[in-house]
C-alpha cells in the first residue's frame, strides 16, 4: 500500500473515531445532569465526577486524534474508557429480553471501536499530524 493511501486512511480513521467521541462529549457537556442520572441509574459511585471525567476523556480525546497530537496515548485512553464503559452500560447479559438483543450490539459495537483505537495506538497518527511533524 502506498503512503499516499496508507495516510489517508490513518486520518479517516482518526476522523470517524472524533465523529463518535466528539458529539458524545459534547452531549455529556451540554446535558450533564442527565449523564449524571444515568451514571446514577447504573448504581456507580460519585456519578458527578463520572460524568466530568467522561465528558473531559471524550471531548480532549477527540481533540487529540483531530490534531494527532499525543494520539498513541489518546487512543490508550479512549479504548481502555470505552472498554470499561461497555461492561457498565451494555451488560446485554443483565437487560431485559426485550432489550438484550440492541445492548448486546452496542456492547460488541463497543469491543470493535477498541479494537479500532488499539490498531490506532500500535500504528499511530500517521504522517500527516502533529506527531509526525513534531518527529521531523
């Protein structure tokens, strides 16, 4: 594969993952005392920093990958957050049958984004980031 298409793809893949964690963030921001009750509604502790927390992972994580600045470390962060997050709020395991068969495809849809971030963190922003300028 040329370096040509292999940076190209390296960006569009760090672009779609700011397309997932972006707006989340923003709607964890924008709505924070309904991430905060939702946290609560799972029964995990000190939901107001949960929330805080999720929303600065996503929204700094985003921005890091949009920039590939510090994006091996970013996609870290972001996979182990989506991983742990998966088990708390996708248990398709303990939903109702009515919805186990969605939050079982959120969950699974959750395990492939890490395994996306995890590519990400091994190969890196590519050429065309702040990294690769920063190396030069």
């Amino acid at each position: 594969m040329s370096k040509s298409v292999q940076n190209s793809l390296t960006l569009a893949s760090r672009l779609l993952f700011v397309a997932l964690f972006l707006p989340a963030g923003i709607g964890k921001l924008t709505g924070f005392a309904g991430t905060v009750g939702y946290i609560s509604s799972v029964g995990l502790p000190l939901p107001t920093l949960g929330a805080a927390l999720a929303l600065t992972v996503e929204i700094l994580g985003s921005l890091a990958l949009l920039a590939g600045f510090g994006t091996r470390f970013a996609a870290l962060v972001l996979a182990a957050f989506t991983l742990v997050a998966s088990f708390f709020f996708h248990a398709y395991w303990g939903a109702p049958a009515d919805q186990a068969y969605v939050t079982q495809l959120l969950f699974f849809k959750n395990i492939a984004v890490v395994g996306g971030l995890l590519a990400l963190a091994a190969n890196g922003a590519g050429e065309w980031s702040v990294d690769a300028r920063s190396q030069r």
